[in-house]
C-alpha cells in the first residue's frame, strides 16, 4: 500500500486568460516526525535538479510500496512554474521573474520577529514543547503574509509546505561547478553528514546572507529566536541548505541516480525513511567547512573574451593566475589580454559558462577561509 499523495495548488492569475498551478508529492503521514522537504527548480532553468527529482521520487515510490518510509517526505520536483514558462529567444529563462527582475530565490518573507512577539510569554523549559509552539506560530504567520502577486503567493505556498520540516533541501546549481551546498553557521556541525553524503567539494556557512533565500528563510528563524530567548531552550530545529548539483551541463541518469541515492541515504541516517541499501555511516568528508564571507569573487576588470586557467575542484594559491579576459581591440599589448589573479588560497568551486566578459561581472568564485565581508551583507551573486 503507497501513501504518496498528489497535491495540485492553483495560483491566483497573473493574466486574464490564464493561471498555473504547483505539484507537492507528500510521502508518509503528516502526522510523522521526522519531516524532509525537498524541492527542485526554483530557479526553473536549472536542469539537474529535475533530474535527480525523477530519480528520488522513483526511489521513494519503491521505499514507499515496501512500507519503508518512516517520518514525511515533501517533494515538489517543479517549484517554479512562473520561471518555468519564461522563454526568450528560444531559451528558458527561469532565475528571474520577468515581471519585476527579482531572483526567485531571493527576498523570502523573514518572520522571525513577528513569530518572536506571538510565542515570548509562552515558551517554557521544554526544547521539543517550544519547538511545536514555534512551528504553529511560523505557520499562522505565513497564513497571514499578503500576497499581492503571483511570485509572492508561490513563495508563501512554498514556505507554507516547508516551514515545518526538520530537513529541508533546496536543489539547484550553477554554471561549472562542483557539488557544493550553502547551510547556516548555526547548523554546522550538524550538518556534517549532509555534506558527507552529498560529496560536497565545498560548504559555504552563513547564518545571514544578506538577501534571505528560501532556505535560509526556513531556518535563520530559530538561531534569532535562540538569541532573543536566552532563558528558554531553542534548538535549531530544521536543518535546511541550498544544494548546487555541480554545473549546468552536469546531467546524466548516472549521476542524477547517484545524487537521488545519496539523498535517499542521508534520509536514512536520519529516520525518514528505511530502505535495503543503506550504509551504517557516511563516508568521510571531503573538506572542511568555510565561511561564505571568505568566498573570493573572480571579477572581470575590462571588456573581452574569458579564457580560464584553472578548472573547478581545483586548489588555488595567492597569486595564481585564474582566468584571462583578452581583448583583441587595443592597439598596446597591456591592454590586450587581463590576467585575474586570485587573492588569497582557496578552492575553486565555480565559473561562469558565459565566455565574454564586462567589466565588473563574477566570472569564478573561490571558496577561502579569511572572512572578506562582514556577515549581513549580500553574499551571494544576483
């Protein structure tokens, strides 16, 4: 007997001849703890994530015809049907929402204070008690959000499936990578198996990463309220990440299976689900974690044409030369080709696939241990 069920959430209109609607696939009672939410192409031009979604929703089918799922599942293999739709010039445009220029993975509703002002005269000495009291709170509080468009109603309808969820996963990547995955300071260690089982060449710890990206949205709120209730026990009760399946053209059924599989495992570990081939442990971590304020971005310093150097996964020494940006144009030799040259040792975990460059534009990203901006302050790339 399965128990998934198909969810179908309309969207208000966003036209006056149409309206779009969003699939959740819920795995398991909502009844049981613990509770995974993982989602899928909210940046909707990201293809791996789809395709590692088509790989753990056949997995979970399986675990869930032999009675193994053990907690909740959540799974919302497309959670962006705007961004989806958005094509120009015959190609999908899914990172920013044509109608304001918003990334949708940015701008999430913080709640934290508003959730703060209804629990403080009722949470007590008992963690879990606390921990459901903030949880309906949060959930009232979303509820109450106003949603004027439609953007802001899918990312209230996504934040209402997940705000409750001890894990949640948000699958994305980028343009040539490595697996790398983003998750609060708050969390870290916790997190160690995560990464482990993921593969993760790099994890990026920000507690506040100045734009408040959906998953941060789920979880920044418990270490605030564990700030502003030093009296009272406030664990950091959802464990949430943004998960870079390494690059754009990273996609396969092999390694979309195995990522699909390895999420399966981390579940596992943790509860959710029972399933025949998982291991006891998580295989060693591949490196330590690092501050995302210490990621160095590689910025171009003239107009041309990028000629990279260096591949992603690679080590990096101060004063290596990462990429040029070369310009056939000028008449002296100088201001023909750039070199970028990195600033400090890291790993590169990133670039850009674009091959031209402006002046100013993020071309590699390298993941450092000396913090180069204060916590706060925009981390990521638009």
């Amino acid at each position: 007997m399965t128990t998934c069920t198909i969810e179908t959430h309309r969207l208000p209109a966003a036209n006056m001849a149409n309206t779009r609607t969003l699939k959740i696939l819920r795995y398991g009672s909502g009844n049981n703890r613990p509770k995974a939410y993982i989602q899928a192409g909210l940046h909707a031009d990201e293809a791996p994530g789809y395709l590692v979604m088509h790989h753990l929703t056949e997995a979970l089918d399986a675990i869930d015809a032999a009675g193994g799922i053990k907690g909740e599942v959540v799974v919302v293999p497309a959670a962006n049907p705007i961004g989806v739709s958005q094509w120009r010039d015959d190609r999908l445009q899914g990172r920013f929402n044509f109608s304001d220029g918003v990334n949708f993975n940015r701008r999430y509703p913080d709640l934290a204070a508003t959730v703060a002002d209804g629990v403080q005269d009722r949470l007590g000495g008992d963690a879990d008690a606390n921990i459901r009291l903030i949880r309906e709170a949060f959930g009232r509080a979303l509820e109450e959000v106003q949603a004027v468009d439609e953007a802001a109603h899918l990312k209230r309808k996504l934040m209402l499936a997940a705000h409750d969820a001890d894990i949640v996963l948000d699958l994305h990547c980028d343009g040539q990578a490595v697996m790398h995955i983003y998750v609060g300071t708050s969390l870290w260690p916790g997190a160690r198996d995560l990464s482990a089982w993921l593969g993760a060449e790099a994890t990026l710890l920000a507690d506040d990463s100045g734009v408040t990206p959906f998953d941060e949205a789920c979880s920044r709120i418990w270490w605030t309220l564990a700030a502003r209730f030093p009296d009272h026990p406030v664990p950091p009760a959802c464990l949430a990440a943004t998960v870079e399946l390494r690059g754009q053209t990273d996609l396969s059924h092999a390694l979309a299976a195995e990522d699909a599989g390895n999420i399966v495992r981390f579940l596992a570990g943790r509860g959710l689900v029972q399933c025949k081939t998982e291991p006891v442990e998580p295989p060693a971590l591949k490196h330590e974690a690092t501050p995302l304020r210490a990621v160095e971005h590689v910025k171009a310093p003239a107009p041309g044409v990028v000629v990279y150097r260096k591949q992603p996964g690679d080590m990096i020494s101060a004063g290596e030369v990462v990429a040029e940006v070369v310009n056939p144009l000028p008449s002296k030799p100088v201001e023909r080709l750039h070199p970028l040259r990195a600033a400090a040792d890291g790993l590169l975990f990133a670039r850009s696939t674009d091959r031209f460059a402006r002046p100013g534009r993020i071309l590699a990203k390298i993941a450092g241990r000396t913090p180069l901006r204060a916590e706060g302050e925009n981390l990521l790339t638009p």
